[in-house]
C-alpha cells in the first residue's frame, strides 16, 4: 500500500482496499451460491421424475408450491391432500409452501431452521 503521509489519503486508499475485497467476497459467496442451487436443483430434478415433473429455475418454479409439494411426497411416500392444486392467487400459492412446511414438521418431525415465515 501506498503511504502519502497524510491521514486522509491513507484512509481513501484503505477504503478502497476494502471495497476490493468486498466485491471479491461478494463474488465468491454468489458464485457459491449458484453451486448450491444447481446442485439442489439437480438433486430435486431426479426426484421429480417420478412425477413427470422438472424445476427449471428455483425463485420461480417453487414460489407456487406445487413442485414442492410433489417433492415432499416423493421423498416421504406420502400425499399431501391439503393443498391447492390450481393456486392462482398469490395467497394461494403461499398457503401450499406453508402447507408443505408444515407437514415437513408435523408428520416428518423435521425442523426448519434458517428460513423466514
């Protein structure tokens, strides 16, 4: 690092020193993040071919509910008979996701962590 000497140019050249590595983390944390939303896509793609179903893009083929939901039966053996099967409305389409997150806790036992509600 460079020293000018005064305080106010070593703290311009630390600041941006900072946003340098900021940006780096921010880079590698969103490559990592795509590793793990293919790697889970993937994971639920061959679960879903039982069903002739297919998640292309997580953000939008779960935001419904349907998939997931297909998923949840899949992988428990069970059917979910609680939920919409044509959520047209948005209150609709959180109601499945809620439904099946609740049957993940209930009938599976299984905690959600880490997950707003």
């Amino acid at each position: 690092m460079y020293n000018s000497g005064t305080p106010e140019t070593d703290h311009a050249v630390h600041e941006e020193d900072e946003m340098v590595a900021t940006e780096r983390e921010l880079a590698e944390d969103a490559q990592w993040k795509r590793i793990q939303q293919n790697t889970f896509t993937r994971w639920a793609n061959e679960h879903l071919k039982q069903v002739n179903k297919h998640i292309g893009n997580l953000e939008t083929d779960l935001s419904d509910g349907l998939r997931l939901v297909a998923l949840i039966e899949v992988l428990s053996g069970k059917k979910m008979h609680k939920h919409n099967k044509r959520p047209t409305f948005r209150s609709q389409k959180l109601e499945n996701v809620s439904v099946a997150l609740q049957f993940l806790e209930k009938d599976e036992n299984i905690r959600i962590v880490n997950i707003g509600k």
